[in-house]
C-alpha cells in the first residue's frame, strides 16, 4: 500500500512537470564529488577561456566557495584531511604512503560516520588515494570500492610502444623499488575516442548506474545514499579525447603571468622539477620552453573539460531520477595546480595556486540558488559541515575533527564561521601557513625546534595577488599578528611513514 501511494505521488509530480522530492523517505542523499588537481580555472569562478558548462551550471544551483583552501597541497594527506575532518598536523599522515589505519586505527571516516546513521556509502574512481605502496581504506565503505586507472594511455607511443611507465607503476603498486629503471610516459595525448576510452568516462558511467539502484532502493526501503565519486582528470597525464583539445584555441590560453620565485622567500619554499619531469617531453632538469608550457597548459584546459563533461552526465542522471530535491551535492578539488607560475608546476607548494581549490555545494532547503562567499574554507569544514546539513550530530572523532560547520555560511553567505584557513606542506622544515583574507603567512621549521631557527614568509593579495615578493620582514605588526594566530595551533606530530621497500621519492599524487 505504501508503495501504491509513492507511486501516486510520483505520478501526480510528474504529471505537472515537477520531479518527486521523496523527502519523507529518509535523510537527504550526498554526492560528493572529487576532482583531481582542479583548480579554480572554470568559466564560474570568472576564468573566460575554460569551458565547463557543467561545473558552472552546479554552481548555479548553491553556493560558490571564492576563498576555499586545501589542507596539505598533495592528494592522499589531502583526501585524508577530507575524510577525517583533521589537519595532517593533528594526524601525522603526511605522505603518499601514509596508511591511515597504521596512524589513525580507530578514525571514523565521513563516509563510516554516516553508516553509521544509516546511509549506504559507496565509492567510485579516486576518492582515497590508491598507489606508492597505499591501498586507500576499503573499511569507510559500505560495498567494495570501484576502482579504475589514474595514470592511462591509449596510443602506444606514449608508453614506448606499451611499456610500463613510471608513474603508471607508482599508482598500481607495482615495481616500487625499481621506478627509476622504468620509462617516463607521455605528458599528454588526444585521441579520438569516446569518452568510455578513459577511467574518468567509465566513473561516470557506473556512477549512473549507482544512482538508478540507489532510486530503486529509496523508493522500496526508504534509504539515503552517500556516494563519492572521484574523477582523476586533470592530473597528469593530460589524457583527454581530442573533442575537448579542440574546444581551445592554443594561441588564446592563459600563460603565466609571474615565472620567478618570491623575492626574499627561503629556499624551502621553493620548488623546481619534481612531478612534471616524470613525463616525456619534459626535460628531466625541468626547464620547459614556451611551445611546451602552451601545449601543457591546452592538455590542462582539455582535461578539465572531458571531466566537465562526465560531471554533467551524472548531474543529469541525478535530475532525470528525479534525486535532485533531497540530493546534497559537494564539489571539491583536492588541491591547486601551478601551470608554470613562480617557474612551478604541479602543487606541493603553500603558494596560492597550490593550495586554493574549487568548493561548490548544493544544498536544498539551505542554499540558495547563485549564491557566492568569501568566506575561507578549508577541506576538514566539508564532514562537519554535510554532517550538520543532513541534521546529523557533530562529528566527534576519535580523531581530532580541526573542521567547522559551514551551514551558518550556506544559509547566509555573509555570515562567518572563521576569519582564517590554515593549511601545510612539510618539506626538510614544516611549513604551516595562516591565510587571511589579505594576507598568507607561512611558517618553516622543523617540529620541535627552537623557535629562533624558523624562517618566514608574508604576503599581501591586495597588492601582490602574483607573490611576487616576500614582505616577512616589511610588515613587521602583521606578521606578528599572524603568527599569534598560529601559536595557537597544536604542537604539529612529526611526520610518520609507514615503513616500506625502497621507492622513488618523487611527489606525483
């Protein structure tokens, strides 16, 4: 009988055009949606030359976070921040290989806190990170996790006729003590395939799939879904169908503006090589010259496009199931990506680009459509936050939960839950950073050391929006205004690893 009803219900909606909320069926539904080294280089956040029709039609539905930082500006302690809700200072999980049970054994993880409240959870493509000797963390689940490739080529002469590449070994655990004497793949390629050719269409796809069952199972037993899906475009390699290389005219994209280092910042915080030099035709000492930069930066715009385009696909399911209405949908990227500015590329920097991320949330019955902020975020706000919108209890841990709920901020979006983020990147010092709406401050010591031995960098986003000079000794009263703010952060754990076989020690989450 009960069923008989809904399915009047949904008929009597659909008959006047109107999508069925479902709502009495349980708690709102989350999609949480990752994308790998997304930047905020999409049409919403004001940059005219990306193409992401999607990405910017989500954003017209809620909220637009302009001021969302990561936590750690590389992918497996930055998705562990997210998940946990807790800064890797808290946690010690700084690295590629940092396993979170090995650190962290009893955390409750977002997705486990809300199986616990009784939603189904599921994961899709990259969501924790999977590879240089991690497994990702199979228990935050409810069924096993659908896994597919991160590092992928379809023309054999990108892999050197089909061999296995460097990173390709990295990210499938294979040969990890042996990375060196493999071969560097392509940095990027374009053939002409259908979407489904690469892991990010086949995500899409089975996320769909996701969705059709989990409307089945919410219209029989009333349950509320958590689903995670993440997609791995734009990280390198930029593998993308040459439909989306083609929506960019090479001679109209962005190039950097600033490709000097900060004057006056330490030598810590610099970075030259690492990750990009695991990819042909880059040099191996990291000098790129400018025909290369464009044609790297059209694989970046290309990339973000396709994941667009599968970002779509499964906002469209999500309307045509008729989910919309109870459905709260996160957007977020696990870190900035530099394209050559500060002569940088990639992340693992506490710069800007490095570390600013997209943040966009839907949330029905709370946000309002087309609504932006400048309220910083950080990633850990994410679990308190979803926890609190889905009426749930404040998440308590066991671990350390560093994040705010941002609700008060989706309602209002000139409210404010924090005047600051705080983000780090742990290098032979630790750098911990304080960034404000003005300023960012970075601090670099090792954990423990005497206070006289830190080294610092200021700087000012009102008139130095490029960093291109560290003003730590300038600005004397804020910088000291900063630093109070930080001093009132928990001793930082030292970084731990898990030990494991000799490996590359190149960073290329």
């Amino acid at each position: 009988m009960k069923r008989f009803f809904l399915s009047l219900f949904s008929f009597l909606f659909l008959a006047f055009g109107v999508e069925p909320l479902h709502a009495e069926l349980g708690k709102p539904n989350i999609l949480l949606i990752l994308v790998d080294d997304l930047k905020p280089a999409l049409g919403c956040y004001g940059d005219t030359v990306a193409k992401t029709p999607n990405i910017d039609a989500l954003a017209a539905r809620g909220m637009r976070f302009d001021l969302a930082y990561c936590n750690q500006a590389v992918c497996a302690p930055s998705r562990f921040t997210l998940m946990l809700g807790s800064h890797s200072t808290s946690t010690g999980l700084y690295g590629l290989g940092s396993q979170l049970r090995d650190l962290v054994p009893d955390a409750v993880t977002m997705p486990q806190y809300f199986a616990m409240h009784g939603y189904r959870t599921e994961s899709l493509g990259k969501v924790f990170h999977i590879g240089h000797g991690n497994e990702g963390d199979p228990q935050s689940f409810s069924i096993p996790h659908f896994k597919d490739k991160v590092i992928e080529y379809l023309d054999p002469a990108s892999t050197d006729g089909g061999k296995l590449t460097r990173e390709e070994a990295l990210f499938s655990n294979q040969k990890l003590g042996q990375i060196k004497s493999l071969p560097r793949g392509a940095a990027f390629e374009a053939p002409v395939v259908d979407d489904e050719g690469y892991a990010d269409g086949r995500v899409a796809e089975e996320t769909i799939k996701r969705l059709r069952a989990a409307r089945e199972r919410r219209e029989k037993q009333g349950s509320s879904f958590f689903i995670a899906v993440g997609f791995v475009r734009p990280h390198l390699p930029f593998s993308a169908p040459k439909k989306y290389w083609d929506l960019y005219a090479p001679a109209k994209l962005p190039m950097p503006v600033n490709e000097k280092p900060p004057s006056g910042a330490p030598m810590v915080a610099g970075k030259r090589g690492g990750e990009i030099t695991a990819y042909k035709p880059v040099p191996e000492n990291g000098e790129i010259n400018d025909d290369l930069k464009r044609q790297l930066i059209h694989g970046y715009y290309a990339s973000m496009s396709f994941v667009d385009a599968q970002i779509g696909k499964v906002m469209d399911e999500l309307d045509r199931l008729g989910l919309s209405d109870n459905t709260i949908v996160v957007l977020w990227g696990d870190h900035g990506f530099h394209l050559g500015d500060l002569g940088v590329w990639t992340k693992h920097t506490n710069y800007e680009q490095a570390n600013r991320i997209p943040l966009i949330i839907s949330a029905p019955g709370i946000t309002k459509p087309n609504t932006v902020t400048r309220q910083l975020a950080e990633s850990v706000d994410i679990f308190p936050t979803l926890a609190e919108a889905a009426d749930l209890p404040a998440p308590a841990g066991p671990q350390a939960i560093n994040g705010l709920s941002l609700v008060p901020v989706l309602r209002d979006p000139k409210a404010r839950v924090r005047d600051h983020a705080f983000h780090a990147y742990p290098r032979k010092k630790l750098g911990r950073a304080i960034r404000t709406e003005h300023y960012r401050m970075v601090e670099w010591k090792k954990p423990g050391a005497p206070a006289n031995t830190a080294e610092y960098e200021l700087y000012d986003y009102q008139s130095d929006p490029h960093e291109e000079e560290n003003i730590a000794t300038k600005q004397v009263q804020v910088l000291a205004d900063l630093k109070a703010i930080l001093e009132k952060y928990p001793s930082p754990k030292g970084e731990r690893k898990r030990a494991s076989p000799k490996k590359n020690k190149v960073l290329a989450p």
